[in-house]
C-alpha cells in the first residue's frame, strides 16, 4: 500500500533529545501536531469497523512476541493472533517460521502456549508435523489412500525476524520494505524473563490510545507516575506509519551538571514506539515491554504483555532483579489506571453523548494513528 511506503525517518539522537527536553522544561512547552482529529464513536462500536480492522491486521507485518522468546532450534510461541491460532517456531537451521495452528486432517491444534518441541504431534489423532511444518507422520496411514504428505504440511503465513522482534503476515510473505522505518529495538543480550495477558471490556484502540501522549498523566496518574514525571512535556516523532513518544523524568535535571559528552539518556526517560497498527514497544528504566492489544470484539481487547531486561547505552543488559523491581513498579503505579480508564469510555460510548472523540494538539501521535488507520482501511 502506497502509505506503508517507507521514509527512511531519522529519530533523533540522545543529545538532540536532551537538548530539546531542556528547552521545553526551560520555556514550559511540548511538542505539538498540526491538526485535531476527530474520531467518530461508531468506529469503537462498529461490527463492520471492527471485521474490517481483523482484515486489516491479518494482511499487514504486525509483531508477534519477541526473538528472545524463541531462543533455541525447536523454541515455539502459539497464541492467536487477529483472532487467528498461529504457530511461530525457530528451525532446525535458525529461522522463524509461521504456521496456521490447524492440522490438515481435522483442524486440531498441534501447539499450545509456548514451549520446546523437536516436532509437533496433534493430540487428536497423532499427525505429526516437523519444525518447518512438514507433515511428517500419519499414524494408519493406509487409512488415507491419496493423502500426499508433501502436501499436507501445515500452511506456512509470512515471519520475518527483525531488530529482536518477529513479526507475522497472515496475508502472504512479508516484504521487508514495509519495516525500514523501525528501528532495531531490542539486541541478542536482552533476557526475556516475563509475560502477563489481559482481557478488557474496551476496544482495541482506547488501549491503545493511552500509551501515545503524555497530556493525562498529571491528571489520571496524580499519585502514581506524575510524582516522578513532568506535566504534559514530551517529545513525539512520526516515522513512517509510526510513532516514538518520549516522557521524560524529573531526574533528567541532573544532567545539566554533567557534561554533554557524558551525559546518557538510560533510566532518565520512558520511550514508546507505537508499532502500527496494534503494538507498543516501551522502553522504561530497567525493563522494556511489547504490548499487543489483540481485539477481540468491538468493545472486548486481549492486552498480551512481553518483558525484557534493557540494554545501557554501554551495551550491557541490565541486571534481571533490577528489570522484574522496575516492572512491579509500573503495574502498581499507573498500569492498572490507564486500563480503568479505557473501560471507563468505552461504557459511555454507547450513550450518544459524543459523536465522536476529540485528540487536540497536545495528542500528536493519537492523530497520526488514526489518519494512518484510516487511509488503509479505505486504500
């Protein structure tokens, strides 16, 4: 599609961060889009939004979990993904592959959650199935005159491995061009050590909403991430169909008295890269997290969370304790608030009190989601 062309977006570096952190402190600014877009209710509601948002997640490469978590030959994740049961498994000989979960006698599903496996038996009638999908073994196989084991191997769907991350087209394969805008987010030293799954009464995308601006903290997150934040001041930069948004820390006035050439960024800044169309990739104080709002309904969303030990500016993983401290403390500080919230107007949405939902200028990245969101789902 003619908008998920790449434009090769420079983010900026950490010094330019700081410098542009320091002036909106100093002149008690932020950054600001160019438009206010307004949403219309009924595309929170909308059965016929909803099917064709489905439609629209199965034929773009949407990421799937985390290269960490496939760490060895025969590493799987299965879950569902767009309302479809995927297989995601590294091979014998080190690449990713996806599959439908279904075997091709009666649809079973071969995998379950995550694991290690050296081939994957059906638990309905023992089909067997190889790491790169090969349908290997059919137990009573003169049961099955012209069933051709060449061809009935599980169907393959798009994965590409990029950056730490592995992303999945339901669609067809994946064309790399798609992606070159996304930097590499997490590197081969990174531990994974954790993953939580939530299921909220609100659509997809008000989840999705809280974690691209800064404008609520002072309000929602009063006693919570706003004793440690600043007011409404972040940094947001569009790249591609994508979004960074960085929440600076109280903190970060430290580093006036450290010399530019010194100064590092880690532990002094939250950054959230909104992976379009349905993934957050934060990158917190000692931890990062892939967040995927998975919809299942117009008004239901499955939130799957996967946590990963940071990389310093000096290229060494922070220390396992350290990461699962910093993400207990986001759970209890403002997680579970930015959640209430979401619920909160999904159940006013249905009353016709607003044809639509209003993101201003302080909501830059909210607005290029949304314009984003729409010219696919007309294109």
């Amino acid at each position: 599609m003619d908008t998920f062309m790449s434009t090769k977006t420079a983010l900026l570096s950490e010094s330019s961060i700081i410098a542009r952190i320091f002036d909106h402190i100093d002149n008690k600014t932020t950054d600001l889009g160019d438009t206010v877009w307004k949403e219309p209710v009924a595309n929170y509601l909308s059965d016929e939004r909803f099917n064709a948002e489905i439609e629209l997640l199965r034929s773009l490469p949407v990421v799937y979990c985390l290269s960490a978590m496939l760490p060895d030959k025969g590493s799987y994740v299965a879950r569902r993904a767009a309302g479809s049961p995927l297989l995601v498994v590294r091979g014998d000989d080190g690449k990713v592959r996806a599959f439908i979960n279904g075997c091709r006698h009666r649809g079973m599903q071969v995998a379950k959650d995550s694991g290690c496996a050296r081939s994957f038996v059906c638990p309905y009638h023992a089909w067997t199935y190889g790491l790169d999908g090969e349908l290997r073994h059919i137990p009573g196989k003169t049961g099955f005159p012209g069933v051709d084991l060449q061809e009935n191997g599980l169907v393959e769907v798009g994965a590409l491995e990029q950056g730490g991350l592995v992303y999945v087209n339901q669609s067809g394969p994946i064309d790399s061009t798609m992606l070159e805008d996304v930097p590499d987010l997490f590197g081969s030293q990174q531990v994974f050590f954790d993953q939580s799954e939530y299921t909220d009464e609100a659509n997809w995308k008000l989840l999705a909403e809280t974690t691209m601006e800064g404008y609520h903290i002072r309000s929602l997150h009063k006693k919570s991430f706003f004793p440690y934040g600043l007011d409404n001041i972040t940094l947001v930069e569009n790249f591609g169909v994508h979004s960074r948004v960085i929440f600076p820390f109280k903190r970060i006035e430290k580093l006036r008295d450290i010399e530019p050439k010194d100064q590092r960024l880690d532990g002094m800044i939250t950054s959230v890269y909104q992976l379009f169309p349905n993934v957050a990739v934060s990158v917190l104080s000692k931890h990062s997290t892939v967040t995927i709002f998975e919809p299942l309904s117009p008004t239901r969303t499955q939130m799957l969370i996967y946590r990963a030990t940071n990389l310093t500016s000096d290229g060494v993983s922070t220390d396992i304790d350290d990461a699962k401290r910093d993400a207990g403390f986001v759970k209890d500080a403002g997680f579970d608030e930015d959640r209430e919230a979401a619920c909160a107007i999904q159940g006013t949405l249905g009353t016709k009190a607003n044809q639509h939902l209003t993101f201003g200028h302080f909501e830059k990245a909210i607005a290029h989601f949304h314009k984003n969101l729409a010219q696919h789902l007309s294109s």
